[in-house]
C-alpha cells in the first residue's frame, strides 16, 4: 500500500517537474515578433540595378530591338543562310558613368543557346562574338538566355572563323570608352546559330549619366 502511494507521489513530482519544464523552455524562446532579419546582400546587384523590383530610376536604356514584335525579333533561318541582323545608328549625348549591354534571347524558338551558339555585337567596328563565359554578370536563372555584360570588359572573335579556330581572340576589351559626348554609334547584332528559331527577345543599351549631365543615346532615323 505504501509502495502504490510513493509511486503515485513520484509521479505527481514527475509530473510538476516536466510541466515547469517546458514553461521555461516556452518562457526562454524569444518570439518570431522579436527576432530582427538583417536584409542579405544581392546576388545579382547589377541586374537589380535595371531589371529588378526596383530598378535604380537613374538608369536609362536604349532598345536595339525596339522594332521588333512583342514576342521578338524571329529568324526562321540558320545564321548560315540568313543572318537578320539588326543595324542601327545613334547619337550621343553628355557625359556616361556607367554603361551595360543586356540581351535575352533563344533558339529553337524557345530554348536557351547553347556552347555552340553566340551573340554578335558590334560597335563602331569594335566586338564580334561574344564569349559568353567571360565577362557575364550574375542574372537570375531562366527559360531563356540572359546576358548582361559590363561595357568595360568584352570579349569577343571578330569572325566566325576566328571563333571556330579559336584564335584571334580579343580579351576585356573596354567599349564604354565609345560613349562619348557627340559621337555617333553605329551597332550590329544578331544571334549566330546554326539552328533556325533564333529570337531576340530583347538587345539593349542601359545607362547612366555622369552628375550633372543630362545624357541621351538617340537613334539616327
């Protein structure tokens, strides 16, 4: 009879022991409410900088593919048989402080290029086919292809064959230094490929003016 009352005491002090228990485990824990998240670096501040939820209103952008449809610029052909490049001018304004090139474009008419496909661009007799593992700044993972290049540092074949032999090459050359107050630009690009499908979604300038300077990158019609 005793043994049964000890056992029954034990337990209730048991009992009282793991109740207090977890009443200061729930007292230690500081609430959600209470903790502060500190906001983590960017991983792509460049791209934030003009594509992001909130892009930097400072920087301005010239659309090459500004004629294109809405869905793109198609080419239905192989580069090889038809190359559907776009040729534009322009003037230039004002002071530049900083300056990318972006594309986004497929083949396939949906697929994302691949090693043995490039993009053309070339400015006042500078560039050619960019070596798209050179170079690139970080962008957000995608269905398409999405480049974004700093101006000052472009690497690039001038020619196909070049390219092909891999010689000839042209490393971290600076086509920023190009923008210069009242100068002209003259641009070609075009997606080389030997698959048809080929799409320029969207080939652009973006930029900034220097301080104080009110700069523009205005198409000659």
């Amino acid at each position: 009879m005793k043994s049964l009352q000890d056992n029954k005491i034990a337990n209730f002090i048991i009992a009282i022991f793991a109740f207090t228990l977890v009443v200061y485990v729930l007292n230690f824990v500081e609430q959600p409410s209470n903790i502060i998240i500190e906001p983590q670096p960017s991983e792509y501040p460049d791209w934030d900088a003009i594509k992001g939820k909130d892009p930097d209103s400072n920087i301005k952008n010239v659309l090459l593919t500004k004629d294109c449809p809405p869905e793109g610029c198609k080419s239905d052909k192989p580069a090889t048989q038809q190359l559907d490049a776009i040729d534009k001018q322009y003037k230039l304004k004002g002071r530049f402080s900083r300056a990318y090139l972006y594309s986004e474009i497929v083949v396939d008419y949906r697929r994302p290029l691949t090693a043995w496909d490039d993009i053309y661009f070339r400015i006042n007799g500078f560039g050619g086919h960019l070596i798209k593992d050179e170079n690139l700044l970080p962008v957000p993972p995608g269905e398409t292809s999405k480049y974004l290049y700093d101006l000052r540092s472009i690497s690039y074949y001038p020619t196909i064959k070049d390219k092909e032999n891999r010689e000839n090459r042209h490393n971290n050359i600076n086509l920023f230094y190009l923008l210069q107050d009242s100068m002209n630009l003259d641009a070609r690009v075009f997606i080389s490929s030997d698959r048809p499908g080929r799409v320029m979604k969207e080939i652009s300038i973006y930029y900034e003016c220097f301080e104080a300077s009110n700069c523009s990158i205005e198409e000659v019609e």
